[in-house]
C-alpha cells in the first residue's frame, strides 16, 4: 500500500487536510445560523433545514450558485477532455483552475448560506440528494467491472462499450452529484451536515485532479468509496440512536466491499479473506445483540446498488445500440 500510494501522498494528504479545514469553515458559518426559525420535522421525506417561507433571492442566490458552478466544472472537465487528454504525475495549470474555482464556490456557498440560508432542498426532494450520491457509487462500480469484477472479482457481463462510455462521461456525473448535494444543503453545523460536506469536498478535490496519477490511485479510489459507509452510519446512529437502522448501513455498504470494491487493490487472496471473515463476525455478533431476525437488512443495500448497475447497464446500452443501428 506504500509503495502504491508514494509520489501522490503528499498531494492527496493536503487534500484531506483541505476538507477538514472548510468543514471547520460549515462549523463557524453554522455559529451564526442557531437562530434560523424552521418549521417541525415531518420525517424521513420532510427536510428540516429550509426556509418556512422563502423569497425569490433566498430561492435565486441558491440556484444562481448551483448552476455557476456545475457549467464552470462541467466546461473545465470539457477542456481537460479535449485539451489535457494525458496523465501526469503533478498538477496541470486545469487542475489549479479547478481546484481554484471549487474553493471560491465553496465560499461563495459560505456567504450565500448567511446570507440567504437556503439551499436548493427548498425545491428538490431529498431523496433526489440521496440519490445522486448513489447514483455515483453505482456508477463506479459499473465503470471498474472490467478491472476488479463486480461478484468476487468476476466480471458481470457488461458490455464492453457500455463500461467505456460511462469511464468516458463519468466527470459530468460525478461533477453533477457532488455539486448538486453540495448546494443542496445551507452550511448547517450540525454532526450529519459536518460529516457529510467532509465527504463532499473530497468529492470535489477528487474532481479536481482530473488527468492526473493522483485521481486513479486504488486506495484513495477505494477511500472515497468507503466514505459512504461511514457517513451512512454515523448519521444513522445521530438521527436513530444506538438502536435504529445504522446497521443496514454499515454492513450493507462494508457487504458492498467485501462483494466487489475488496478485489480491486491487489490484495492476496488469503487477506482477502481474513478480511471478509472479521466483518462477517463482526455482523454476526452486532446481530446476536439486535436480533438475527433483522439480519437481512445487511442484504438490502448491495441488492438495491447491484440492481442498479443492471439498470444503468441497460439504460446505456439500449441507446448506444440504437445509434449503431441508425449509422448502418
């Protein structure tokens, strides 16, 4: 794992550090937000951290920023694309844009936040964020069944110019779930906004170092994947307590990685397994203590992703098929 990571250490561990010290910016920005009057919670479909009665510039601030900034990404990924178009071990002057144009969206989020408060949730379910983060994860593991497998380290039977075509357009996606869940939310500093902005700013930085050694390294990749797991849980555990439904999420998403991301860093076989086998007890004995009638929702969420991936599969393919048949 050293000698994999050596040469991007450095550039990935000041981007780490980067996305703690603007999660400690959501902190401070948050200080001044407590006395925001919202309306109650409504449950799990109602989004608590929205205007009771928005303006047009609560509502323009918000979606004037969101759209800056996805068309400024989305036209740098277009440059590197048509531009760059090689991979390097440092940083090309693409790179510096973007990360240069990610920090002052972050900061003009900042402002817009304590000023206006409102993000994009206003007019947007929140199951339309949820779901863009999801939509991403399957995304990857569509694009990497080639390389790691997606059963096992056994490839599904995925067309070949399907998995190209998402590994070629995988920048606007995963520019557009990052940015879209980004301005969704206002800079609350409550534990779940903290975690989760932490989370996107990786995702940001991660979208930065398109065409560079840095943005493909195995482990990072794989970090950023596992991310989920994390967040998924912790917020879990703050909105439930110790006996709500974290567990779906831990093991659902850690079932994930056992199933396919595991394959894909070169480990051997034998650690592989004692890996699968510590999180395979590990489930087994929170379950001893929740009830093993509940265990099936460790299968819930690796069944909804791998369904997923068919379904993109296939929303893909039907469409690249058609094209070949019209050019005959």
């Amino acid at each position: 794992m050293l000698n994999v990571l050596r040469g991007h250490s450095r550039l990935l561990l000041w981007g780490v550090a980067g996305s703690f010290v603007l999660t400690g910016l959501v902190w401070l920005v948050g200080q001044g937000l407590h006395g925001t009057v919202l309306l109650p919670d409504r449950g799990a479909s109602w989004y608590y951290w929205k205007l009771p009665e928005p303006t047009f510039w609560t509502r323009a601030s918000a979606w004037a920023g969101y759209a800056a900034h996805q068309l400024v990404s989305w036209g740098l990924i277009y440059y590197a694309q048509t531009r760059v178009r090689r991979y390097t071990t440092g940083l090309h002057r693409v790179n510096v844009l973007a990360l240069a144009a990610n920090g002052g969206f972050i900061a003009l989020h900042a402002v817009q936040t304590r000023v206006f408060y409102d993000g994009i949730a206003q007019d947007v379910s929140i199951f339309s964020s949820q779901g863009s983060v999801v939509l991403l994860l399957v995304a990857v593991l569509l694009m990497e069944n080639k390389r790691r497998g997606l059963f096992f380290g056994r490839q599904a039977p995925i067309a070949a110019d399907v998995v190209a075509f998402v590994r070629r357009y995988h920048g606007y996606l995963f520019s557009w779930a990052a940015i879209y869940t980004f301005w969704y939310h206002p800079m609350e500093s409550t534990s779940g906004h903290l975690i989760g902005f932490f989370y996107m700013f990786l995702l940001l930085f991660q979208s930065s170092l398109m065409f560079t050694t840095a943005h493909t390294n195995r482990w990072w990749t794989l970090g950023l994947e596992l991310m989920v797991a994390l967040h998924g849980t912790l917020v879990a555990v703050m909105n439930s307590g110790p006996n709500g439904i974290w567990p779906m999420f831990l093991f659902g998403f850690v079932g994930v990685f056992v199933i396919t991301q595991l394959h894909g860093v070169g480990l051997s076989r034998t650690s592989r397994w004692w890996v699968a086998g510590a999180i395979g007890v590990a489930a087994l004995g929170v379950y001893a203590w929740r009830g093993y009638d509940r265990i099936d929702e460790v299968v819930r969420i690796p069944a909804i992703e791998y369904l997923l991936v068919a379904v993109l599969a296939l929303m893909i393919w039907a469409p690249l098929r058609l094209v070949r048949a019209t050019r005959r």
